[in-house]
C-alpha cells in the first residue's frame, strides 16, 4: 500500500468510526478528492461531514476549531502547507488556547493536515517545511508523516490527546510505500519511534540519525552508502510526534555520535529543539555537539537542478555524519 492510500483509507475508517467526525477543506469534494487525492472517495460516502470550503485557510481553520469546541471531530485540510500561515491566527490565539482557557480542560478533537516539503518543482511559496514555526505553543502537538507509521494510529493518537494537532505530509512520501526499505536494514517500532538498523550490524552503531518521516528515505540513502562505501554502520530514529518530543525515549536507542536531519532552513529549527533536549540528558556521553542538518538559507527555486542545491537531501546528512565522527 502506498502512502497515500494509508493516508486515505485512515480518514475513511475515522469518518465510518466517528459520526461527528468533519473533514474540511478546499476542493476536497469528488470527483477532483484534493490536490493530492488523499480526499478521494470521502464525500461520496459521507455527504454532509466532507465540506468544501472557500479559498480561506484561516476560516476554514477557524471553522474545524468551532467544531472541535463543540464536541465534534475535526479534520482540516490545507492545500498546501506553505498557507498555513494564513490560518496562524486560528491556531495560535484560538484553538491551542481554547483547551485550557476557560477554567477547565476542554478538549478539542482537531487535526489540521499540511502537505509540505519540495521535491516536486513546486517552487518557493508551494514547496516549505514550516514545522519550526509551530513549535513551542502551548496546546499544539505537531506531528510528521512517515512510511513507518500507520496513519489510522496515528490519527488515533492525535485525536486522543484531546488537543489541536497539526499533521505535517510531506509530499514526496504520497507515492511511495508503506515500510518498504532495502534489505540491508531492518526495521523495528519501539512505541512512537521507528527504528531502522542495519542489518546484522551489531547493537552498537557508529551514529545515529534522528529524522521525521519526509527525511527519511533521504536518511536510508545516506546510511547504504555509507555502509556500503565505509562500513559506518548508521542506527536511524524516526519519530511520529515532533512536539512535544519525548526525548527519554530516544536515550536508548543513542550512541556518543546524534545526528538530527531535517527539511527546515536553518534557525529556532526542531532539529535545534531535539539537540537543547539530548544536550541536557547526555552531555558527558556526547563526542560533540548534536550535529544539525537543514536546508540552505534560501527561498525553495522551481528548477529541478536548483532546487536540489538548496534542499537537504542524501549528500547532506552523509557529510553531515563523515564531519560529526571526525569530531
């Protein structure tokens, strides 16, 4: 199974399960199913819980938030995640607050879905990875998709919390597979996190990459050449929750070499937030400072050849690794 039809069997099962389940969005009505299809099939077997909207990312957000206020289910789409920031006001000064302003815990079931991240030539205002901007709000879980984690429990997860969550997509995950890898590696889950090893490689590996889910076939890349090239045997962890991080479930899975990869450009990023919290757990265990792998400081360009200069990819984090275990 693809990605994207997890993605999409995911919000069928939540609709059928949750009858004040809503899912909102922009062109998210059949025959078109959204810009990336995840919507196919919803409206025409939930008429009146799948609502078009206008092309308003702060109304329509808004809209999933009363929703959630009143005890319904909530999922909103946003087209692409670069217009998020649109719906910034909803999230920031009303949904994330609602929770816990009014004298009591109030729960608000709301998942707001971002498809983001380049690689697809969809040039500077189509192709962002915002997550960094999210981070640190009181009330607001933030999560990222992953080929290692079924989208059913982590819907599950989100809507249990109880709390607004935005789901990051990144786009170039929607056609791949469900937790296909190379035969080289072996993939195991420890709770939230996805762990992916080398196979036979022993329990020790020489670094250990941290990735959310967009990054992480960028993060494979790297770990067989590597390998391959080397012998530095890579350990890759990839979360579901991006915030807030339970760092302590990391701690097991480390060595004295950490790693952190992500799309972002650089500054205030989550990778910084993830090396301030294994920083304070195991700064006398570390060789050095938890190394940091982003984008370049740039607006994301249209062209293939350029975009690929400005964004992290595979190249990135195997320098990245060669450079932290030179110390």
């Amino acid at each position: 199974m693809r990605v994207a039809e997890n993605l999409n069997a995911a919000l069928h099962d939540l609709l059928e399960d949750d009858p004040t389940a809503y899912l909102l969005g922009e062109d998210v009505l059949d025959p078109y199913g959204g810009a990336f299809k995840i919507t196919k099939g919803l409206s025409t077997r939930f008429p009146g819980r799948v609502i078009g909207t206008p092309i308003s990312e702060g109304a329509l957000t808004g809209v999933a938030a009363g929703l959630a206020l009143t005890g319904n289910t909530a999922v909103a789409e946003i087209m692409f995640g670069d217009f998020v920031t649109l719906a910034f006001d909803q999230l920031c000064n009303f949904a994330s607050k609602s929770v816990s302003m009014y004298g009591e815990r109030v729960p608000l079931r709301m998942v707001v879905r971002c498809p983001t991240g380049g690689g697809r030539g969809y040039g500077p205002t189509h192709s962002q990875s915002l997550q960094k901007h999210f981070i640190g709000m009181p009330g607001l879980s933030l999560y990222e998709m992953s080929p290692f984690h079924d989208n059913r429990a982590v819907f599950a997860a989100m809507l249990e919390a109880g709390e607004p969550c935005v789901f990051f997509e990144d786009k170039v995950l929607y056609t791949r597979q469900m937790g296909r890898v190379d035969p080289l590696f072996a993939v195991r889950r420890d709770g939230d996190l996805a762990v992916v090893d080398v196979r036979d490689a022993g329990e020790r590996p020489d670094c250990v990459v941290i990735a959310p889910g967009g990054m992480a076939h960028r993060a494979l890349g790297a770990m067989r050449s590597l390998m391959m090239e080397q012998e530095i045997v890579i350990r890759l962890l990839v979360p579901s929750r991006l915030y807030p991080l339970d760092a302590d479930a990391l701690l097991p899975h480390l060595t004295d070499v950490v790693v952190v990869a992500e799309e972002s450009t650089p500054g205030g990023t989550w990778g910084s937030e993830v090396a301030h919290l294994l920083h304070a757990r195991l700064w006398g265990r570390l060789r050095g400072p938890v190394r940091l792998v982003h984008s370049r400081d740039a607006v994301i360009p249209t062209a293939a050849h350029l975009e690929d200069e400005v964004l992290a990819g595979e190249s990135t984090i195997h320098h990245a690794v060669r450079e932290a275990l030179r110390g």
